[in-house]
C-alpha cells in the first residue's frame, strides 16, 4: 500500500528525471546551436560572396569563349583564322577556366562553413556544390589532357590540312557546362527544395 511518503518520493524522482530530460534537451539544442553558429562575420562574408559570384560570372564568360572558339573553328572558311582559333582554345582557355573554377569552389566552402546555411544543411546548397565540383574535376581529368592535341591540330588546320573528327565534339563540353552552370545559379537564386533530412536549426544568413 503506497504511503504518502513513498507517493511523495515517486512524485520527486519523476519531476527530477524530467529536469535532467529537459536540461539534457537544453544542452543538445545549445550545442547544435553553437555548432550552427556562424563564424564569417558580415564584412567578410560579403567580400567573400563578391568573390563567388566573380569566380562564377568568370568561369561562365570563359565557357562561351571556348564555345566561339570551337565555332569559329568549325565554320570558318579562312583555313587560317580556323586553326588559329583551335590554337588558341587549347593554349589559352582551359588554365583561366580552372582558376575560375576553383575560386567558385572554395568561396562556396568558405559561405557553406561559415554561415548558417552550411553545406549539408539545404539540399539547393549540397547540389550546387556537388555540381561545381565535379565540373572542377572534369576540367583537369577530362578536358585539359587533350588541349595539346587541340593545338597540333589547330596548327595543322593552318597549314591546310583538313579538321580530324574529334575536334566535333568540342562544343559538348562548353554545352554541358553552361547548362549546369545556368542550373546552379538558377538554384542560388531560388533556393528550392527546403531543408535536407535531419539538419536543424533555423538559418538565419542571407546571400
């Protein structure tokens, strides 16, 4: 039979392990809190977005010259200007393109990091910087190691030698690459598709 001090008891030890739940809760949204936390202050998170959106402005011109490039070479008629134009593609786009491309990724890191938008936090933020990175790569495995065939071949063309079949599919690349380009800036813009699965918080930065 349950005593008033034994209720007494229960009520105290229920009210105590509701505390410690309570505390334990307060002490888990305080660390996710800080962890959220933004370290870029205001000055700088805007230096560093003025440079994204450099970096990205850059590496988008970039593309549409290489794009010019490999038109004006297909459909030149002056077998000169033609392999000029392949020349210069090979020699003098890809370097510039890379830089471009890398400073579009490490100022995504450093705005993902530093402020509450993180990297993993939005799915629009993880797209767009799976994006850029794998068009970052694809520049230094896929493109850049047939930039010196390019260039033989621009020469080639110039001394009146007919274009070989693989400079074709030279505009595949500028192609794919403003289309995903055009995507993730579309995606910095709107912002779509909410938070990702498990992140907390409420972001409090804006672009």
């Amino acid at each position: 039979m349950s005593t008033p001090a034994n209720a007494a008891a229960s009520s105290a030890r229920a009210s105590s392990a509701a505390a410690s739940s309570v505390a334990a809760s307060n002490a888990a949204a305080a660390t996710t809190r800080a962890r959220a936390r933004p370290w870029l202050t205001p000055r700088w998170r805007k230096a560093v977005l003025v440079l994204h959106i450099l970096g990205a402005g850059a590496w988008i011109g970039i593309e549409v010259i290489f794009a010019v490039l490999v038109l004006v070479g297909w459909l030149s008629p002056d077998a000169q200007l033609a392999g000029l134009a392949f020349q210069a593609l090979g020699t003098f786009v890809v370097t510039p393109m890379l830089t471009a491309g890398l400073v579009t990724l490490a100022t995504g890191l450093l705005l993902g990091l530093g402020t509450q938008w993180g990297l993993t936090r939005f799915w629009w933020v993880f797209v767009k910087l799976v994006l850029t990175v794998v068009m970052a790569v694809l520049i230094v495995v896929a493109l850049q190691p047939d930039m010196p065939a390019v260039v033989a071949q621009g020469e080639a063309i110039a001394a009146g030698a007919a274009p070989g079949a693989e400079l074709r599919t030279l505009f595949f690349p500028p192609a794919v690459s403003l289309a995903a380009l055009t995507f993730a800036t579309t995606l910095a813009v709107a912002k779509p598709w909410g938070r990702m699965r498990g992140a907390g918080g409420r972001s409090q930065s804006r672009w």
